[in-house]
C-alpha cells in the first residue's frame, strides 16, 4: 500500500510577518493569502523488508534506519525526521518497514512556505495511513508546533494554515497560539483577473529566513518603534486588500501591494538587498503598480501586480536580471490524501 498526500504552497498577499511571535502574541497579526497549483509531497510506501527509508526526491538526500525509535537530527532529512518522531511519540506506528519519500515543485527557501507546506503534507501522509482523528485545525497546529517546538525552527503560522486549508483566506493571529482562518468567497471573474495581472518570478536566489526572522522578533522585543509601526501597518494593509478583492476593486491592488513593500523592508535588514531593489524599480518602470517579496524576504520569490496588458512588458524588461517566471492557478483545495496499491 502507499499512502500519498499533497498540500499547496501559498502566496501571501498582505499582512506578511505579522504572524510571527512575538508581536502576533504582543499585537494581533493580520494575514491575507492564497494557494497556488504548486504543491509539497508526501508517499509512504509498505515495504516487505525491514526498517525506515527516508527519502527528498528534490534534494536527493537518501537515508536508511535499522531503528524504530527517535531519529537522530543531523541536518539531513530533518523536517521528515521530526514529524516521524513526533509521530512516534504521539500514536502508535504499527508498521516498522515503509519508505517515506517527498518532493516540493519549487526550491527550498524561496518564499512560498515550502519547508510549512512539507511538514503538512508528511503530517497528511501518516494521517491517511494510520487514520488519526485530526481536523485542518488540528493538523495546522501540529506543523506549526513541531516545527517551532521540537525542531526550533524560526517563523511564523501562516503557512501551516494556508497549506491545510487552502483557497484565499484572511487570518488572524493573537496569544497562546490562536488562529482564526476566514475563508474569503471572492467572484470567479475577480479571481481570473487577479490571476491574469499577477506575475510570479523566481529570483533564482534562495535564502536563509530564519536570520531575518529573528532580527525581526528582536526588533520587537527591543521596541523598535519604526519595525513595529511598520507591523502595524502591514497588518492594516491586510485589511486594505480584503476589501478589495472582495469589493472587486483590482485598481487598488498594486497600490496596496506597494504601500506593503515600503513598509516591509522597515521590519528588519536583509529583507531587501540591491537586486531586489533593481528587479523591484525595473518592474515598475516597465509597467507594474507594486509587488512585493514572497515570504521573509532577501531572495527567493517576488510578486508583481500588472493591470491590462502590461505583464508582457515587465517579463521582458526582468530577463536581463536571469531569474525566470513560474506559471500558476489559484487553488481552493488545501491538504489532500490518498490511499493507492
């Protein structure tokens, strides 16, 4: 038997950064996102033989384990390593001699949530098969606190959500790890314009998040008053753009995204550099209102919002810069698991 299952990288909107601690504890945070028709996967595989086969198709890492018990962390395989053991420890895992592989459709550190996504999605993989009584609530939280609790990684709490529940979703987070997830019921034609006027590029740079994101809660343990304003303002950008998909008022868009990039890049260093500001200007030059960069920022990949016909202009003014476009839809669906033989 193999056991699959698939979640959805997500494109933030607005709002990004407020989710982390320790201002969504402090402050409230206000995110707006979306899924994309790119995905995290997860299979585990019955194997007759004995022991565990850990397996990154993308990253082609490859580890086997005699043991049954916790995994040994080394900086390899670790994100599969962790939901196994906390999985271990948890429930029952009654067999002993399957193969858990995983593949994401994009690089690591690119800004789409792609590490949150994979933890979902190993998480999915180990729900199909051993039936575990979790909700979307349930199993966001569950990433989300294995990721920040048992593996330490920095972060915020968005991407878990988003990959459980897909679709276009305004969240909010507040104090001892609460998350309200709103869907939004946004009009076919809308979303096809925003799809249309969207452009994902890939910067062809990846980059670390967790440096930038701890500058960022130091910033707001220290109260940094500009990093913090700028948190709250990204926060009310949030709201900015809820109402403006929902009211169909796309001409707003690019503004809103601008106004949120200017404010972004005050939250802490790094989260710009010099070819994020030439790619940023020369989009612009060409054609787009605003954008923004995807996830904490300092690579990876940025948005641009391009009205009528002017996408065709800013691709080619971008590809003297050697990065390249990914094409996407939005996708309703979040998490999704199945069994094969």
């Amino acid at each position: 038997m193999i056991y699959r299952s698939k979640a959805p990288l997500r494109l933030g909107l607005a709002g990004g950064g407020t989710d982390v601690s320790p201002y969504a504890d402090e402050y409230g945070g206000a995110i707006l996102n979306a899924t994309i028709s790119l995905h995290a996967h997860a299979s585990i595989e019955i194997l007759d033989e004995s022991g565990i086969i850990l397996e990154a198709f993308d990253r082609n890492e490859k580890e086997h384990h005699t043991t049954i018990n916790e995994l040994p962390r080394n900086g390899c395989l670790d994100l599969l390593k962790g939901v196994y053991n906390r999985i271990k420890k948890d429930y029952d895992i009654p067999q002993t001699n399957f193969k858990l592989s995983t593949s994401v459709d994009v690089p690591a550190g690119s800004g789409l949530g792609t590490s949150s996504t994979l933890v979902v999605a190993i998480i999915g993989a180990f729900v199909e098969m051993l039936k575990l009584p979790l909700g979307d609530y349930d199993i966001a939280h569950y990433a989300y606190d294995i990721e920040r609790n048992d593996l330490k990684l920095a972060g915020g709490r968005q991407d878990q959500y988003a990959a459980t529940f897909g679709g276009f979703n305004f969240m909010e987070f507040y104090n001892n790890d609460k998350v309200i997830v709103n869907p939004l019921r946004i009009r076919q034609e809308y979303l096809h314009e925003l799809e249309n006027n969207l452009l994902l590029y890939y910067t062809s740079t990846s980059r670390e998040s967790a440096t930038i994101i701890k500058e960022q809660q130091k910033n707001v343990l220290e109260k940094n008053k500009n990093s913090i304003e700028a948190m709250h303002q990204l926060k009310e950008q949030s709201k900015m753009m809820k109402e403006a998909l929902l009211k169909g008022r796309l001409n707003e868009i690019g503004e809103i995204l601008d106004y949120g990039f200017q404010q972004k890049i005050k939250m802490a260093h790094n989260i710009s550099n010099s070819l994020i500001e030439n790619i940023y200007s020369t989009a612009k030059k060409a054609g787009a209102i605003g954008g923004k960069i995807s996830g904490a920022g300092g690579g990876g990949f940025m948005v641009f919002y391009c009205p009528a016909n002017t996408r065709h202009y800013v691709k080619n003014a971008l590809h003297i810069f050697g990065g390249t476009f990914k094409n996407y839809q939005f996708t309703q669906h979040g998490l999704t698991t199945w069994t094969t033989k």
